[in-house]
C-alpha cells in the first residue's frame, strides 16, 4: 500500500511540474491573464479537470512560478552578502558588487524564462501573482537588511533607512536580470549592461558610505 501511495504521490509531483513547465513555456509569448487552463493542459497531455488536483486556477499556478522562479534565489543571495560582507568595506565593496553582477548573469543565462515570466507579470494584469513578486522582492530586501546590518558600515543607520538601501539594491537586481534578459545573443550588449550595473552598484556604495554625513 505505501508503495503504491508512493508511486501516486510521485506521479502527482510530475504532472504538477509538468503543468508548471509547459504554462512557462506557453508564456514566453504571452502574459498569463491571456493563458488558457486548456492551453496548459493540451500542451501537459492531460484532461482540464486533472489541473484542478493541483492548482485552484490560472493565478495559483503563477503564484507557484512565482515561488519556483525566486524562491532559489534566496539562499545564493544570502550566501553571497555573507560571504562579501566582512570584507565588504575593505576594497570599497568591488568583490561583492562583481559577484553580485555575476550571480544575476548567471541566473539569466540559466532561467531566462522564469527572468522573462517575473518582467512581464510583475506589473501584469493579475492581482495575486503581482502580490506574489512584491511579497518576494520584499523578502529579499529584508534578507539583505539584516546583512547589512551586521556590517560596520551600518553603525548609526536607523532601521528605515536600511531598509530603503536593501530596497534599492533588490530593485536593481531586477532592472538588472530584465537588461541582461534583452541583451541575450549579443555578449557585447550583455557586457555593456554588467558594466553599467556594476557601476550603479558603486554609485549606492558611495552614498551608503556618507549618507550619515548628511544625516
């Protein structure tokens, strides 16, 4: 009995993920408020009511991209800040901002179509995937506050301003991976955008060293 239970269970995953696959591949050439539940199910090779087994409707199937499209990222973002963060004041921040820059390309390179589906639906037409990224991106940004906030350079910041500066750095992780994300197919283009975001990732570590100053 727990073998077969098994085997059901397995199954189970694998028709779900195959729902998953095929909607984000349907959806690099549409937005998901225009995505028919039939569409979905005729690419999987499944009857409509089999979706319902594993999705309430079209905006719980994209929530669910939503988690599988950043829900890894989490930990490689988190890894990387702790790893540069003891030594993020002594060369002026350069290994972090490099291998925050890389960590974003190599994304791209290796999930285009989750970076394309999380561009196009974060200000898409449907209200609970767009709450999905926000709640996400603000995940992040509180993940990367309280990194922050164990570095030197925080001492004296007030817990807002943190906040506000965790923001900016997540916001231009997305900018980033959806600049990267045009420039696919052309490595010069793609250099140009990591050049430019490398360099933005300065200008913020300027003002995050004299913000107090004027503060």
């Amino acid at each position: 009995m727990s073998h077969t239970l098994g085997v059901r269970q397995a199954q189970k995953r694998r028709t779900r993920q195959a729902l998953l696959d095929a909607a984000l591949q349907l959806l690099a050439e549409q937005s998901l408020s225009s995505l028919g539940l039939r569409e979905v199910t005729r690419a999987v090779g499944v009857a409509p009511t089999a979706f319902y087994r594993h999705f309430r409707d079209m905006a719980d199937l994209g929530v669910a991209l939503v988690e599988e499209a950043l829900g890894s990222l989490h930990t490689a973002l988190t890894a990387l800040l702790s790893a540069t963060g003891e030594r993020a004041g002594e060369d002026d921040g350069e290994e972090r901002i490099a291998a925050t820059v890389e960590l974003i390309a190599a994304y791209v390179r290796t999930h285009p179509a989750h970076v394309r589906f999380i561009a196009r639906e974060q200000h898409g037409g449907v209200q609970a995937v767009r709450a999905a990224i926000g709640g996400q991106l603000a995940l992040f940004a509180q993940e990367v506050k309280e990194q922050f906030a164990r570095e030197p350079e925080a001492a004296g910041w007030a817990e807002d301003d943190l906040l506000m500066l965790a923001g900016m750095y997540v916001d231009h992780m997305v900018m980033t991976a959806s600049a990267l994300l045009e420039a696919e197919g052309d490595p010069e283009a793609a250099e140009r955008v990591a050049s430019t975001a490398r360099r933005q990732l300065r200008l913020v570590g300027l003002g995050r060293r004299h913000w107090l100053d004027e503060h």
